[in-house]
C-alpha cells in the first residue's frame, strides 16, 4: 500500500501555512517574492524576500501574488507554493493529499483555478475545505453538523464573516477591508495630520501596541519617528494614543458593518444560537485591542476570540477532513 500522507496549506495576503496533522507548522512566512524586474529573475521569497525589501538596489520590487484572499499573480502563486513545498519536500513523498484552507468569497472559477494549480505542482490529490468551516471545529465552541457557528475572519487584507450549520456554508459576506487597511489608515493620517511619512512597519507596530477600539482605555503619549513630508529629513513626533482610535475608526466600522450584514442573510433561529453560543473572532485583526467588546456590544451577543488562531485553523482543518472523507462536508470539494 502507498505512503499517504495529509498536509494542509492555507494561501494568505500576508502569510503562508503549510502543515501537518499533528499541529506541526512546517512553514509559516510572508506571502512575498522579492523580484528584479532589470533582470526578469527572482531574488528571494517568504522571510528571504521580507528582509531584503527595501535594502537592495533600485529595480526590486516586493510582489504580492494574493490580493485581498485572492490569486491576483497566477504565474507568482506558482512560484510561492512551488517553493513552500519543495521546503518540506512534498514532492518526493509519494502518494500525498492537501487540503487547502479556501478563503471566504471565492467563485467556482476561483475555486477550481486554486485546486489545479496546487495540484500541477505537487502530484497530490487536492482538497479544499472553507476556512470559516475549519475554524469553527478547531474552536472551543460545541460546534458539530448538527449545530450552527458564526465565524468572523479578519485577516490581512479581507474581512468574512461566514455562518456554518449542518455541515454547509449557510451565508457570508466579505469586504477587502481588514488589517493591511487599518495600517493604511494609520499612515494617512500622520501624513495628513503632522506631515510626516511613516513606513508600513512602523503602521504595523503602532497598530499592535498602541491602538484600541475600546470605549475607555488609558490615554498616553507615544513617539514615532518618520520623514518629514516637506523637508524629507528625519523627524519625530510625539503624540496621544487616543489619536489612533481616530484615525482608524471609519475602518473599523466597515468591518463591524459586515459581521451585522451577516445577521440579515441568516434565519431568525441562527440568529438565537449565535446569540446563545457566541461569535468566534479569528484572524490577526481580531486581536486589536477592544475590538471584541465593541462587537459584543454592537450585536448583544457574546465573542469568543481564538487565542491561537493559527493553532485552532490547523487542528480545524483535519477534523474538517476527516468529515470530509465520511462525506460529511457537503461544500468541501
């Protein structure tokens, strides 16, 4: 009989996944190729790539093949997985199964143009299972194909919202708004506001470490450092934390509105077992300061925030699959 052997592989805007399933995180790296367009040739990807962004010559560029959960460079999402899985040296294992973590919003074309490019590269039978799906059997929530769950998704560059009941996707919504645009939102506002550039690394760290959406919070001064807009020299500013709450609010509330559009899509019992039960925040976003108890008291039910989200999507993802193999998992393949 054949060595078989299960990996999962979740796609991201920001990062890549691929892992086994024992909860073994076989790569875990930016969802960047940092690429030569003088020469036409590719100089690094993942960490590789990340760290040499913005310290190497003029002609490199940082490429981003998913946009917004989305396949955006076909030809670059080839080059990405390719190298992902020749790091775990997928394709000298015969007789392999992937299952890919399938983001929310994703068309039929979509979904069989991610599962034939998967499969061309590594010789494996290919599964995709809905992330949404994935996070609600990873999460600490009694969920089962019997028992409905509400899953927000707040990634890097969309947010989902996905209601899950009887083994099937009942309803979602999406909008390509999520962290890379709060960070955006943080940076126009220094440079509007005080006339000074900020990088997206240091958007990234103000977003993490100072910002909140919550109703009281302890106010205080905070230094950032920038180039000044009119002079480009160096500059520092110091300002108060209750600034950021500003500068993001307008993006916070888009992603607030689509976890309550979900609600309309649903029945008034889904809506009672939510209510009951609880919505699960995952995604990096999700980890903003304040945001759960601001959805909790916007939608008067309760929150449940996946302290792993990375742990509780993999240990997902194959009780998922092993519904799928007992024909479970209706909208699976």
């Amino acid at each position: 009989m054949p060595y078989k052997k299960r990996i999962g592989l979740k796609l991201g805007t920001v990062n890549t996944l691929v892992f086994r399933e024992n909860n073994d995180i076989l790569v875990h790296e930016p969802s960047i190729i940092a690429y030569n367009i003088q020469t036409n040739s590719i100089l690094g990807v993942g960490e590789v790539a990340r760290d040499i962004i913005g310290r190497t010559p003029p002609g490199v560029i940082p490429i981003q093949p998913l946009q917004d959960g989305v396949i955006a460079d076909l030809d670059m999402t080839l080059n990405l997985v390719t190298y992902f899985l020749e790091k775990v040296k997928l394709s000298k294992i015969y007789k392999n199964e992937i299952v890919i973590c399938m983001p929310a919003g994703l068309n039929s074309v979509e979904r069989s143009e991610l599962m034939r490019l998967i499969s061309s590269i590594s010789r494996a039978n290919t599964y995709l299972v809905h992330e949404s799906v994935a996070t609600a059997y990873g999460s600490e929530l009694e969920f089962s194909m019997h028992k409905g769950a509400m899953v927000a998704d707040l990634g890097g560059g969309k947010s989902s919202c996905t209601m899950v009941s009887c083994g099937d996707i009942v309803a979602e919504s999406s909008i390509k708004v999520a962290g890379k645009q709060i960070d955006a939102a943080i940076r126009k506002y220094f440079k509007y506001q005080y006339r000074l550039v900020i990088g997206e690394l240091t958007s990234e760290i103000l977003k993490i470490k100072h910002a909140s959406v919550a109703n009281n919070f302890k106010n205080y001064p905070v230094t950032v450092r920038g180039r000044d807009l009119v002079t480009g020299l160096p500059k520092a500013i110091t300002f108060e934390r209750a600034e950021l709450q500003l500068a993001i609010a307008a993006t916070v509330d888009k992603i607030i509105d689509v976890i309550k559009s979900t609600f309309a899509l649903i029945s008034p019992d889904l809506v009672y077992e939510v209510m009951m039960d609880g919505l699960i925040l995952t995604g990096g976003t999700a980890q903003l300061n304040g945001l759960a108890q601001r959805v909790e008291q916007e939608l008067c039910c309760p929150v449940q925030v996946a302290n792993n989200p990375i742990s509780n999507l993999v240990k997902g993802v194959f009780v998922a699959s092993r519904e799928l193999d007992l024909g479970g998992i209706k909208h699976a393949l």
